[in-house]
C-alpha cells in the first residue's frame, strides 16, 4: 500500500536490507522498483491519484522474492518507487523538461521518453508534476536515495567477490501485460510471462542465464530473453562476467499475481510466490548441491 507521509518526516533509509543468517553460494536479489513509501512532499506537487502514481511501481516484487534470505541469498530491496526516483538509471541521466537549470544535452532515448533519473511520466505517458522540480531538489533525491541504494548494493558485490570469487546479481521486476501484446501478435512468438535480460550476453555468462531459464521453464512460465527488456543501467553497470560479476534483469508479467488496476495482489499470489521461490532455491542452494553456478 502506498504511504505518504508529512514533510517532516519524508525521508527514511533509502533501502532495506536482509542478509541471511549464513550466505550460501553468490547470489544476490535485489527490488529497485517496488519501493511504496511516497514522501508528503512529492505527492503534493503530483496531478496524478494514488493508483495513477503506482503504475510504474514494481508492486508486491520485494514480497515474492522474499524468501531470499531463508535460502541464503541476501536482499536489497527500494523504499522509495520509481516515480520518486529510479534506481535504474545513471545518476546524471538528469531531464531538463523537469527539472529547473539542466542544459539539454547529447539525444538519450530514455530521457526523451521521460524516463531518467527523476522520471517525468508514468506508465502510459501520463505526466507526473504540475511544473518542474528545482535542480537543487534533484541532486537531492539522488543524494539521499540513489547513490545509498547503489552503494550498498555495489558492497554486497563486493563481498560476494570477496568469499565466493563470483556475484550473481538477480535484479527482479515486473511488467505491465499489456507491455508484451506486440510480441503475442508476431507469427509463432508465445507471449513470455517472463523475460530475462543480460544484454544479448554482455551482463551474465551464458550458463547462468540458461540455468535461470530452466528454473522458470521447469515451474511452467514462457520465457524471453532480451525482449522486450533487455536490461537497463543496473545490469549494464553491474554485469561484468569477465570480472565474475554477473547481472540478470528479471521481468515478470504482472498480471500473473496481480490485478493491475487495482494494484492488489490476486488468488495466484501465493502460488506464484512460491514458484518464485522454487526458482531462487534453485539458483541460490545449487552451489550447495553441487551445481556451481560458474564454469567449470
């Protein structure tokens, strides 16, 4: 449920973190979009109602990977949304349309689109503010919120290097189903209900993401790969397999456990949660069973 609180009070830690009791293996999950606390301030300079405001929100993703820790994989999960600001994205990816005394810069699609740092719109290209947002608040948002979040993230890399020689990051998110029509409409195309994204293999080594894939498929999900979501700054930032640091952005159909308009969970919730968690099982015990994650 999205919360709003009185200005006094609009900034809290800019995540959360559980670790597991004992790490098994590489493994690192992480929710960068289904934050759902929504700063008193930041409502009021919206035109947008609270389901409106929510429809860029990964809703409900931190609750189906939360098992995470349990299994031995730590979790990194957003308090704030994506319409407050977006954790994947370049902290200067920065859009003068809303944001006061930024100089236009060299064609970003993404900026274009309104969706940088600070996004201007939500799902749909519904406008989020009433006017612009001083510079002086943007580099604040990305203080407080963005460069905490990735520094703790870029540390449990780190660690994972550190004790394992590798980190897998498994960054999950949601996608609106109506997002993958086109693709249902193209000649012997299925409509995924998941995509996993490395980059067209620049993010991950491949038998990481075939093992992720298998997971999906053995619980019954059609599965994507790169399309249409190939990974955004998170995974490109943090993929690097030459340097065993390996990234997979995951997309799962909302409409799966969700009902979208009303940005509740439905009757397959718990079911698909704990296909999810079947799959993080999978990749995170595999270490521990004997099934390495990295190459032999």
């Amino acid at each position: 449920m999205m919360t709003a609180m009185n200005e006094a009070a609009e900034y809290r830690a800019a995540y959360r973190l559980e670790r597991p009791e004992t790490r098994v293996g590489s493994v690192i999950v992480a929710s960068p979009h289904s934050g759902r606390h929504y700063p008193w301030g930041f409502v009021r300079k919206t035109m947008l109602d609270d389901r409106a405001i929510r429809s860029s929100e990964d809703a409900f993703v931190d609750i189906l990977v939360a098992a995470a820790p349990a299994l031995g994989a730590p979790l990194l999960a957003a308090e704030y949304p994506r319409a407050f600001l977006d954790l994947n994205r370049a902290p200067d990816e920065l859009d003068p349309a809303v944001i006061d005394g930024v100089v236009r810069g060299a064609v970003n699609p993404r900026i274009s689109s309104g969706l940088g740092v600070i996004p201007r719109v939500v799902a749909g290209g519904r406008v989020i503010y009433r006017g612009k947002l001083s510079r002086a608040e943007a580099e604040d948002r990305v203080a407080r919120v963005w460069h905490p979040y990735h520094a703790c993230l870029e540390g449990l890399v780190q660690e994972a290097l550190a004790e394992v020689g590798q980190a897998v990051l498994l960054d999950f998110h949601s996608m609106p189903h109506e997002a993958l029509d086109a693709l249902s409409r193209k000649p012997g195309q299925s409509r995924p209900e998941v995509v996993l994204g490395d980059r067209f293999g620049a993010s991950a080594a491949p038998h990481i993401v075939d093992r992720l894939e298998a997971a999906f498929t053995a619980a019954g999900l059609t599965v994507s790969r790169n399309t249409p979501f190939a990974g955004a700054y998170i995974a490109q930032h943090y993929g690097r397999p030459s340097r065993g640091r390996h990234a997979v952005q995951v997309e799962i159909d909302r409409s799966l456990y969700m009902n979208e308009q009303l940005i509740r969970p439905n009757g397959n919730f718990q079911g698909v949660k704990r296909l999810i968690t079947d799959v993080l099982a999978h990749m995170v015990l595999g270490e521990a069973d004997g099934l390495p994650l990295a190459a032999e």
